[in-house]
C-alpha cells in the first residue's frame, strides 16, 4: 500500500524568506509543493508559495546533479581545459583538505601580507547560510578566513542603500509601510519580480486598496506593468530626478507644507554649520548649536523649550571640529542651518534643469513631486498600540541598479531626504527599515538604537584617527583601512570592495599595496561570481591561478570549472537547519510574531550528498578544531546560544555530534528562546510542527517611537561626520602614499553634489579603453525576473517553462522602433559589443523599452551548468568593466554598460 505524508520545511533560495511550505512524500519520492496553511495569520502571505520554492522537487531529482565528491585529474586549469573530474570517496575528500588546512595551521594562517590563507565566498546575498548548517561554526573555528572575493552580489547589489540606510534609520533594507502605503516613487525598484511571495500579496492587497506606484524605469518591467504609471527615464540620470523634486519641495512649496515639527525635532536640519564646513558647537558642552526663535539667540541642539530655526543665516560664537583634532574657535561668525544649506544647493536643480538631462517633461517632473507631498497627509496622526504616531503613507523606493557606484549617494540620500521632508520616515505608511547587520544584529534592529554624542544614532564607522586606523588591511580587499562607513562587524567583509579584491589579484590595481597571493586555499558554495560578477571571462582566468579550489556544488557550473575538489551537500529539501523566522526582515516580511523554522530533509539525500552539518563535523574532527568547534555552536554560531541563565542545552565539545542532536540542542535553545524558558521541546517537535513563534510587537516596525523615546535625531540633511572623516581618511592615505583612492576619496561630502553620470561613465570609458564613447550609443541593463533566484535555479525546466511565459525571458529586449531603423526583425540574431566584452542573442523587439536602452533579464550566459548553457540567454556580465574609476566611495560598482549593437543574422 502507498503512503503519502505532508512534510513541513521553509524556502530561501532568494533573499525574500524564509517562506513556509509543504512537501507531499509517497512512498519516499517528493512529488508537490504547497502552502504551509498552519502559517495562516502569522506569515505576511499566510503560508502561500511563490513560484521558486515549486522548482524544488525537480531540484531533487535533477538528473544533472553532482551526487559523489570528485576530484580533478587534469592540473591544467582553465575555461578550454577539460578538468577531467573523477568520483572518489567522501574519505579521501575531507581527507585531502584536512592535509592542506593542517599544513596551513602548522605555518601560519596569514601569508606574508597579513591575509587569510584560507578563502569563502558564498553568494545569494548570503541566504547560502540558511542552508549551510554548521558550516559557518567551522569556520569560525578555523579562525581568520578571507570572504573579500565576492560573487556577483557584494558591490553589485543593493550597496549604498545597505550602509547609508543603516546609518541613517538603522535600515540595511527599506520598505514601504505596505498595507498602509497610499503612494509610492519608485526608481527601478522591481518589487512585483524581486519581492517574493509577500510582496505580492501585500501589493496586490495594496492595489486593491487604491494605491498608486509610479514606476520611474528605462524599460518597462513587470512592476512597470502593474504600476499606475510607467516614466521612462534615461538610464543613470535619476539623481536629477530625485534632485528635482527635492528643489519643488523646498522651493516651490511654502516651507508649512512641510513637515516642520519633524524637522525640527526628529532631523539635524536647525544644526548650524560654519564656514569650514563643521557643526557649531558650544565650546564648553561640545554640543552642536541651534538658532532658538524665541530667545533669538544660539543653544545647544538638547536645549528643553527651544524653538528652532530652520531658515536662514545667524551671527554667533561658536566652536568648529574639524579632522584630527583641529578646531576653530569663532568669536563671531556667520553660520547657516543645516536646511538652509540642503535649500541652497538643489537651488539650481529645477524641473526645467532635470527634464533634458533625465528626458522627463519639467511638467511631469513637478507633478509627482507634488503628487507625493499631497499624499503625505503632514499633520495626521495614527493611533497605534495604544500610541500616537504621526501618519504619512508615502515612500520612495530605490532599486538595485541606482543603488550601486557612482550616483548611488545621491540617489539614497535625496530618497531619504524626500521622506524626512514630510516626516514619513519610520513612521506608520512610509518608509521602514527592515533589518540590520553592518550596526547590530539582523534580529534585534530597536537594540541597535544607541545616541552618539551629538544627538544622532551611534553608528560603528572604522576608526580613521592616527591611533586607532587600520593601517595594514585585514583582507584583500581592505575593507577597514578603506571604507569607514562598511564598518567591521560580520558582514562588513562582505560588503568591501569585491572588485577591489579580484582587480588586485589581476594585477590592476591599489599599485602601492603590491599584487597579493591569492588564498591557499578557496572554498567556494552556492554561488557562481563567474557567472554573476563582471568581467567574467578574465575573473575566470584569475581563478584558474589558484592553488586549491573546493567547491560545495550541486551541478557542474563556470565557476566549479576550476575546482580541484566538487562536493555534493545535501540540498534544500534533503537537509537539517533551524533558522530565525518573522520579526521585519528583507524587503516585505513584515510579521507579528517572531521565532524559529526548521528546514528538515523531506526526502533521504540522493546518491552520496551529505549533510553540511556532518560536512563540517568531519573537517573539524580532521583538523584538530573539534573543541573550538563545538564551542561555537554552543556559543551562537548555529543561529542562538546554547547555553543562557534560563536553559543550558549546551554540548558536550569534547566529542563529535550527529546531525540530529546538534540541531536537537538548538531547537530545545530555540524552545526556550521563544517561550521564555518554559519550553524545551526539540528536533521532533519541529520536525512535527514546523515553527514556533512569539508575539513581535508592530511597534517595532517603526524606528521612529524608539527615536522620540530616546530624543534622537535622524543624521540628516548634512554629513558632518561623513565630512570628518572622509578628511582623516584622505590624511591616512596620503601618509602611507595612497594616492589610488582619491576618486573615492571625493565622496566625503556632507551633502552629496549632483555629477553628470553619463558624463562621468563616457570619461571612464574614453580614458581606460581609448575608444570614443559615442561609438558606444546604448545602455545595457538587467532586470530581475520572479522566477529565477539569481543564477540558483537555471538548470531547472520547470522554472524555464514558466518563465517563457513572462516577457523578456526569450532574447534581448530593443526598442521596437530603433531594431526597425537598424533593420533588425524580432528573432534577429545581434551582437552586443562593450569597450570590454562582446555577447550576442536573438533580439526581442518591444515598445517598452527606451530608445537608447537595452535589457538582458535574468543571470544567464552559462557556457557550463547543464540545461542553462543551451538556453541561447546572453548575459551583460561579460561586458561590465572592472573599473577603478567606476568604483564609489563605498565601495560599489557598477551592473550596467554602455554597448553598440549589430545585426548579425537573421531568424532561423
Ligand atoms: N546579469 C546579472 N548579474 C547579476 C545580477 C543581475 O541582476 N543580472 N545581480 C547581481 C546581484 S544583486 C547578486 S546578489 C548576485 C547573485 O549572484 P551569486 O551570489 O553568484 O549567486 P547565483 O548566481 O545565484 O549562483 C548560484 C549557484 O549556486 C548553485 N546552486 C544552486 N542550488 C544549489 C545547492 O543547493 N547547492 C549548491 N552547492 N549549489 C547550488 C547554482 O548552480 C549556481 O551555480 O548576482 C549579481 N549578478
Ligand atoms: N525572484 C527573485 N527575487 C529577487 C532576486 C532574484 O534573483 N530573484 N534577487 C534579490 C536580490 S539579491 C536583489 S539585489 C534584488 C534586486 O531587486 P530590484 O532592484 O527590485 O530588481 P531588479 O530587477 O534587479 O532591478 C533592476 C531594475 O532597475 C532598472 N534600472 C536599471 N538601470 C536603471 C537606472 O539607471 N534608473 C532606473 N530608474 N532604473 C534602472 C531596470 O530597468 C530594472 O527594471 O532582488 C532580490 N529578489
Ligand atoms: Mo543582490
């Protein structure tokens, strides 16, 4: 007789999760996917799927899927040579690399430079960690490992946003207050293809409700389509844009319609700036000073009763701080609110001065502008638990691609500015932060809430003072001695320059630091940089240098290519994790409760693929890290402690464990995590029910209660800070002979000056590579695609098949008119040529795409992973350059390319 059962478990293959669902077993064979009902009231979509996690059970029974460890017997590396791969047992495997990780520790875990000998790089905006068990306890045993050789995602992805959002409201990622939103700016922000399942419903519930989402894009996306209006901008001109409208709002518009309370009380706006470009500061408290209306005269910024000024130019005495310790002390000065001086610089950035530039009508321009003002109901309160709050149900979203190199501080700091203008920021209906990492832990965004001295959010910038700068860089690429705002926390390795770290083992750049080594040894999991970063055909060539690659892998792809070891992990639906679940996380999981999900193997692993988690175990038993090992899983490294004054379930270090009773001790932690200690119920009990939550207050949805609790300011308009320290930065530098960084260099602004990006690119491009940008006419975009998680899922048919049926997934999307001009017919084989790559693909003519802009969807061009590489889908990723001069201060490049085209066939 046949026996079916249901098995709960959770998806995150994007960075949307983790969502719930069910997998339905008969006699041992996954056959369907569905809503995890139970998750009905708790999850933002009520347990409902998107349509990745439906790819799953195809992921299982793949037949192209790496099921025994292999080895490579061909020692020449690269993208013509057959590795010559050969099954060996999972022995000789973990034994192979616990020789080379012994032989590393008996020397030295650095090189001679100071770096890690040992490399990780995961991809997938690092949801690989929700799937890779243990492994990250492992590697916190091992102790200094290298994770500056970043994929695709890194600098390519959301950057700017990430580091200024969390200094400014603690917000790595934004979001709309959704089911409260009423209008929504939105510059390439794609949600209805990236947000995953509880985007969708809560958008459509939005829809349903009336809202309106202005969509301001080169091509018209699949968000473009569901928007109310659809704006077709020049690619790289939105900081215009955003310029422009901030200039209707301060000078079109009665300063009454703004948000003045908000302002005045929750911003930095009334602080006065004096003439080397400093906060005036009273000299005894240090404290930055106000203009008080009614006593007309200077105090500092806390002073109870004050009514400050936001307009306008005062006479006083004060004290400036500049870089290193320098001070001026004034005796009587003219200082400037903070206001007055954002007012002064958009002054010339008018509507008439936007339109040619973004090739948006003025009159189009000012009516959103005041559109979102109109919409911002300033003066509205809403009463939430029991608490007042103001009301303001407007945002303005950023996607990725303005989100990254140059440009991107504008973009970030004019949308952030825009909302504060009407006070809609962290406040019920406007825009929220979700989550943090660089300031805090991801879990716990209100505990990252702390006051700097001058009455904004502490935020951990690496120190840039003579004593404490990290003169020696910690990894290839530096991160701490570079970028002070990436901080030094978990993540901020991540977010260093990536294609600083590649570029440098090219030989292409920071000539003063020397070309360093690459690591001894490079494990490499889930994710596919030589696919998904840029430059891709020279990344690969790089990679081909190294010593030893381990690749954790699930089929053959570009980047496994040049392994030395392919390891099979059991996958998604085979494997043991318990992870953090609800809380506000990513882009729309905005929750009531909060706790813990299990992903437990619905089906056995196939062939040989193991448990990351006995993975680890075993490469930790083999070097000797056993001890270290399981004392920091019992510390937190598999997601919580194991060990608290309310319940100790900690193990025992001294011996190895089994999968099951590791996961078992974190599961009875995160019992009594949720339950305050009651509670110790463990694997079985989750394997039974699948998540356990507690109630998550919707208070903590908003940042800015917490910020009027604490009278904290959001550290807007102007940078002082940044200001700071970007002079200390350039000193530091320069006294090592730095002089490579000075473009970044010029970022330390305290109000980010409008650049002309088109401008700046065609320089880069006419400098680097001697061609005349102009031969050069169109740019060359990408955009997300809602079936696809990244480059995770193109070897499954069925994602294939569904996507076909949503346009773009078929060529490269032309303006329909321009192919006309150019004599090229739907179907039409043309070549795409940058100053760097040259790619090709059928072209698929559409009136929703600008004139000067064309679009590759999707992360494709594979020449390796099976059943991809013949999907005929050309990908930009070739044809981005690595560039120094298109690196931003930050950090970030760049995912996008100006290209010229040519027929080169016709349809077959
Ligand atoms: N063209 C283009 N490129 C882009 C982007 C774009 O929009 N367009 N976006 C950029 C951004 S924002 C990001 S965040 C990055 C992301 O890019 P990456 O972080 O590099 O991630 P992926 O391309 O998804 O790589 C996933 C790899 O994991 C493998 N894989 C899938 N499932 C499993 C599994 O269960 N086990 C193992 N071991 N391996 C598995 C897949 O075969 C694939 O090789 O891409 C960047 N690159
Ligand atoms: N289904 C799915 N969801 C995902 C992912 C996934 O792979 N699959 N990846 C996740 C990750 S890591 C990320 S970073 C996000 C990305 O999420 P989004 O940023 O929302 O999505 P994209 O489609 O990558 O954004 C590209 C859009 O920006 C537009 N664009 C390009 N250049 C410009 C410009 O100069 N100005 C303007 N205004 N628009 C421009 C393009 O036309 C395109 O529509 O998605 C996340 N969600
Ligand atoms: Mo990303």
């Amino acid at each position: 007789m046949s026996s079916t059962r249901k098995v709960s478990t959770y998806c995150y293959q994007c960075v949307n999760g983790p969502d719930m669902l069910t997998v339905e077993v008969t006699d041992g064979v996954a056959t369907t996917v569905a809503p995890n009902f139970a998750a009905k009231g708790y999850h933002p979509a009520d347990g409902k799927v998107c349509v990745k996690p439906y790819g799953l059970v195809q992921k299982i029974y793949n037949p192209n899927r790496i099921l025994k460890p292999m080895k490579r017997t061909n020692p020449r590396k690269g993208r013509g040579e057959d590795p010559g791969f050969v099954e060996i047992e999972w022995e000789e495997a973990l034994d192979t690399i616990a020789a080379r990780l012994n032989a590393i520790r008996a020397e030295s875990l650095v090189d001679e430079d100071g770096y890690p000998r040992v490399a990780f790089t995961t991809g997938g905006a690092a949801t690989p960690y929700f799937y890779m068990g243990t492994f990250a306890s492992f590697l916190a045993a091992w102790g200094p490992v290298d994770q500056s050789l970043g994929a695709g995602g890194t600098v390519k992805c959301y950057h700017t946003e990430h580091v200024y959002g969390e200094l400014w409201h603690r917000a790595f990622t934004v979001c709309p207050d959704t089911p409260r939103c009423e209008y929504i700016v939105s510059f390439g922000n794609n949600i209805d293809a990236s947000g995953g399942v509880t985007s969708v419903r809560r958008h459509a519930d939005a829809r349903a409700r009336g809202i309106k989402r202005v969509q301001i894009e080169p091509h018209l996306s699949i968000t473009g389509a569901s928007a109310s209006e659809w704006i077709p901008i020049r690619p790289k001109t939105d900081p215009a844009f955003l310029y422009a409208m901030l200039h209707v709002l301060l000078h079109e518009r009665p300063l009454a319609d703004l948000d003045r309370p908000f302002l005045k009380a929750r911003t930095g706006s009334p602080y006065l700036v004096g003439p080397n470009g400093f906060f005036l500061r009273d000299p005894a408290s240090r404290k930055p000073l106000i203009w008080d209306a009614g006593s007309q005269r200077a105090v500092p910024f806390d002073t109870p009763g004050a009514d400050p000024a936001l307009l306008g130019r005062y006479s006083l005495s004060g004290l400036e701080v500049g870089a290193d310790g320098k001070e001026w002390m004034h005796g009587a000065v003219e200082a400037t609110t903070a206001f007055e001086v954002t007012r002064e610089m958009v002054a010339p950035h008018t509507p008439e001065w936007a339109a040619p530039i973004t090739d948006v009508p003025a009159a189009t321009i000012r009516r959103i502008a005041n559109e979102f003002v109109e919409h911002a109901r300033i003066g509205e309160t809403i009463e939430f638990e029991g608490r007042t709050l103001p009301f303001r149900p407007v945002a303005v979203m950023l996607g990725k691609s303005v989100n990254n190199g140059w440009g991107a501080y504008e973009c970030v700091w004019a949308r952030t500015m825009l909302m504060v203008l009407v006070g809609g920021l962290e406040v019920p209906g406007g825009l929220l932060g979700s989550t943090v990492h660089i300031s805090g832990m991801d879990f716990d965004r209100m505990g990252s809430v702390a006051p700097s001295p001058d009455g904004f959010l502490d935020y951990p910038f690496n120190p840039t003072d003579k004593e404490h700068w990290a003169a020696q860089p910690q990894v290839r690429h530096g991160h701490t001695t570079l970028i002070p705002i990436i901080g030094g926390g978990l993540t901020s390795q991540l977010m260093g320059s990536t294609v600083l770290t590649w570029m440098r083992l090219q030989g292409r750049a920071a000539d003063s630091w020397g070309k360093p080594k690459p690591p001894d040894l490079w494990f490499v999991y889930r994710c596919n940089p030589n696919i998904s970063f840029s430059e891709t055909d020279k990344m690969g060539e790089t990679m081909a240098t190294f010593p030893f690659t381990v690749a954790f892998s699930y089929t053959q792809d570009e980047t496994n290519h040049f392994a030395d070891l392919v390891l099979p992990e059991a996958i998604d639906l085979e494997s043991t994790q318990l992870i953090r679940l609800g809380g506000t996380h990513y882009f729309e999981q905005f929750w009531d409760s909060q706790g813990w999900v299990l992903r437990q193997p619905v089906v056995e692993p196939r062939g040989e693929a193991r448990d990351f988690t006995w993975i680890s175990t075993e490469l930790a038993k083999r070097t000797g890290l056993l001890e270290a090992y399981n004392s920091m899983i019992n510390m937190g490294a598999a997601g919580l402690p194991l060990k608290t004054d309310k319940y100790d379930f900690s193990l025992d270090v001294s011996k190895p464990h089994t999968v099951e009773e590791t996961w078992d001790a974190v599961c009875r932690a995160a019992s009594a995590d949720v339950t305050d200690g009651a509670a110790s119920d463990g694997l079985a009990w989750f394997k039974e029910n699948g998540f356990r939550v507690k109630p998550f207050p919707k208070i903590n949805w908003y940042l800015y209660p917490r910020m009027e609790d604490m009278g904290l300011r959001f550290e807007l308009p102007y940078q002082e800070r940044v200001l700071r320290i970007g002079q200390e930065l350039a000193a530091r530098l320069h006294e090592q002979g730095v002089t490579w960084w000075d473009r970044q260099l010029h970022e330390y602004e305290p109000l980010p000056t409008w650049k002309d990006l088109n401008k700046l690119w065609a320089d880069a491009y006419e400098r680097a590579y001697k061609i005349k940008a102009s031969d050069y006419p169109f740019w060359l975009l990408t955009a997300r695609s809602m079936q696809y998680a990244w480059g995770g899922n193109v070897s499954l048919q069925m994602i294939r098949e569904v996507a076909a049926n949503v346009a773009g997934h078929d060529g490269i999307m032309i303006n329909a008119k321009v192919a006309d001009e150019m004599g090229i017919a739907q179907g039409d084989r043309i070549e795409v040529t940058s100053p760097v790559g040259v790619t090709s693909g059928r072209a698929l003519l559409r009136q929703g795409v600008r004139p000067d802009t064309v679009v590759m969807v999707g992360q494709f061009g594979h020449w390796k992973t099976p059943y991809a590489k013949d999907l005929d889908m050309p990908s930009l990723n070739n044809l981005v350059p690595m560039n120094m001069d298109l690196v931003d201060g930050t950090g970030s490049a760049v995912d996008a390319v100006l290209v010229k085209i040519k027929k080169i066939g016709s349809k077959r």
